[in-house]
C-alpha cells in the first residue's frame, strides 16, 4: 500500500513541474529565469520523466502484489 501514496506523490511532483512549464507567464513574477523558454522546456522534461517513472513503478510495483495476492490465494 505504500506504493501507492509514493508513485501519486511522485506523480504530484512531476505535475508540478509540468505547470510552470506550460504556463509560464503566470510564474515569471516568483521565478524569472523562466523567462528563457530553454528552462520551461527543461522543466518540462524533468516534469513529464518523473510522472511516467512514477506511472511506470506503479504499474510493475500493482502487478506484483497482485501476483502476490493470487499466489497467496492458491495456497489457501
């Protein structure tokens, strides 16, 4: 179950890179090295990378328990 609040987490994270990204004339005013697009698209990058680490963790870390789970199940 812990998984589960760390990939969301993670995928929070990248979310939240992903905004100042797309958005950054809404961010120039707290951070004005936005400014040089070469940052939001790094931003950008970094963002998108962490959210499909996270997704892709989730999804090897959900198959598992229920690998797990089914195992379990046989042997009862």
């Amino acid at each position: 179950m812990n998984y589960i609040i760390a990939t969301y987490l993670a995928r929070f994270v990248g979310i939240l890179l992903l905004v100042p990204a797309i958005f950054p004339s809404l961010f120039i005013n707290w951070f004005p090295g936005l400014e040089d697009r070469r940052a939001s698209w790094v931003l950008f990058a970094v963002g998108i990378t962490i959210y499909a680490g996270a997704s892709i963790a989730y999804h090897i870390f959900r198959k598992k328990e229920l690998a797990r789970r089914s195992a379990e199940k046989e042997d009862i």
